[in-house]
C-alpha cells in the first residue's frame, strides 16, 4: 500500500507563558485528506498549538513542518498564503458586515491580482471584484447560508455564525483547514448536520482538516486520527475506537468534569 504523504508535522512544539507549559514537545503528523482530531479537557493546549501553527504566537522550541518544509518564521497572512487557514473558537466575522462582505474580504486576502493593477482602477481589477462576489457567493451556498449573502453577520443566528466563520476560512483557497471547536454551542441536530458538511467541504475542495472539538460525536464520526491533549502534552494518538476506550482519557475527561462542578 502507498503511504500516504504527511501534509503537516509537528515536531516537539514547544511554548512557555511565563512559568507555564502551555504546550510540551507535542509531536503530531498529519497524513494528506485525511481528518484529524485534537481532543483535551480546557487549557490543554488545543488552540495554542494552532496558534503555533498559524503565525499567531511564537513557538519557545520545535518545528512546524509543511510540504516538507519548516514554516517557522513566516508571518500570518504567507501562511494563509501557502494554504493554511483556520476558523477561531470565538467567532470572529466582521459583526457590522454583511456575510458576503465577510468573505469577499477573505478571498482578498490572498490577492488575485496586483496591489499595482488595483491602484491604477484597470479594468481587469473591476472584473476580478466581480468575480470575487461571484466567488463569494458560491461559498456562502456551500456552507448553506446563501439565503445570508446580504445580512449582517450581527444578525444571523448564532449556528449561522459559525458557518459564516468556515466559509471565510475557505475562501482564501486552503489545502490545510484548521477548525477549532466549529461545533461549540451547537445542538445534537447541528452537530450532525455540521458534520455530513466539514465531511463533503473535504471531498469537494481537496481538504486536509483538523479539527479540535468537545462534541465526541462529532470527533469520533469524523476523525480517521485523533491526539489527546492533557496540560500541554501528548496523552495518547491513536484510532477513534482505541481513544473511545482508553481508561486515561477517560480519566483526563472526568478529572476536567469534576473541576468544572
Ligand atoms: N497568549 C497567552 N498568554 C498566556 N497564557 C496563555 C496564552 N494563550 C494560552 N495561554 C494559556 O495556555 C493554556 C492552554 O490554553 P489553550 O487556549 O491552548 O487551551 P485549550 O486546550 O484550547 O482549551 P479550551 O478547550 O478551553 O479552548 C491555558 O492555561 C491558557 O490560559
Ligand atoms: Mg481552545
């Protein structure tokens, strides 16, 4: 059987808050098109490690590998540019926007065209704004919320929201998708629907998806892989069925319950 080639790779990533470990020498790889989990009671280290990955806080040590290659050192917007994007557990769409606007903004962001063109108002640049609308459009409809095209992201139901903030992360054209918590607040029947989505978005644009998430339904329906975090470290990797059974992640998970009662 042909192995599959690794997407992303972490090796003994690595960052200190002061005197805390918020993430210790956690190591992970990711085969391509697959989805894996990153599961955790709180302050595991789940979001910090896509922190680490996206540019958005410094690794103290270890490696970020991509394609094969060290990304450490590039900033936010040439990660976004090389084909990684992310969702954020507090949603963070642009309130006093409409959604199309939101994600127009996004496809931007990787530019279709130059900052030269744009200047000079040529008319391929008005051609490719019509085109970025169009585009725009197509993703709202993917994520089923093109009936919101011209509503404001204040306005749209909180479920609603949260698609808005996926067809955002899309727009700017990844091959690696990070979602963390894209189910946070959601009901059973949302968390179902979500997932037959994220599932179908992976098939249709090519995708590699991580995803960090308190629903096990949701993670153990999709995941072909899963981490488990606990205080900034690797506690266990293996398949759904394996990590589902496993008396210390059970224990991880009831340790976090009891401290939340
Ligand atoms: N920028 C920062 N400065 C200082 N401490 C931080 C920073 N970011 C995260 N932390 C701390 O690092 C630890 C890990 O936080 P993180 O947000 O990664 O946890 P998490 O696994 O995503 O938790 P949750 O499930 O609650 O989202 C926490 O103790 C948090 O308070
Ligand atoms: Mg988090």
């Amino acid at each position: 059987m042909e192995e599959k080639k690794i997407i992303l790779e972490t090796r003994k990533l690595t960052v200190r808050f002061g005197g805390l470990t918020a993430v210790n020498s956690v190591s992970m790889s990711v085969p391509e098109g697959s989805i894996t989990g990153i599961i955790g009671p709180n302050g595991a280290g789940k979001t910090t490690l896509f922190n680490m990955i996206t540019a958005a806080v410094e690794p103290s040590s270890g490696q970020v590998i991509y394609n094969g290659a060290s990304i450490l050192g590039l900033g936010p917007d040439e990660i976004a540019r090389i084909g990684i994007s992310r969702t954020f557990q507090n949603i963070r769409v642009c309130s006093r926007m409409t959604a199309l606007e939101n994600v127009i903004i996004s496809i931007q962001r990787v530019p279709p065209y130059s900052v030269f063109a744009a200047m000079l108002g040529l008319p391929s640049v008005k051609r490719k704004d019509r085109e970025a609308r169009e585009q725009a459009l197509g993703y709202l409809k993917m994520l089923g919320i093109g009936s919101y095209a011209n509503s404001l992201a204040s306005e749209m139901p909180y479920g609603q929201q949260r698609r808005l903030e996926i067809a955002r992360a899309i727009a700017t054209r990844p091959k690696l998708l990070l979602l963390d918590e894209p189910a946070a607040g959601m009901n059973n029947e949302e968390c179902r629907e979500l997932t037959g989505l994220i599932r179908e978005l992976r098939e249709k644009l090519d995708l590699t998806v991580v995803l960090i998430e308190h629903h096990m339904e949701v993670v153990m329906r999709l995941c072909d892989n899963i981490y488990v975090l606990n205080l900034g470290s690797l506690l266990r990797e293996g398949k759904p069925s394996q990590i589902q059974s496993d008396a210390e992640v059970i224990k991880a998970y009831l340790g976090e319950k009891r401290r939340r009662n």
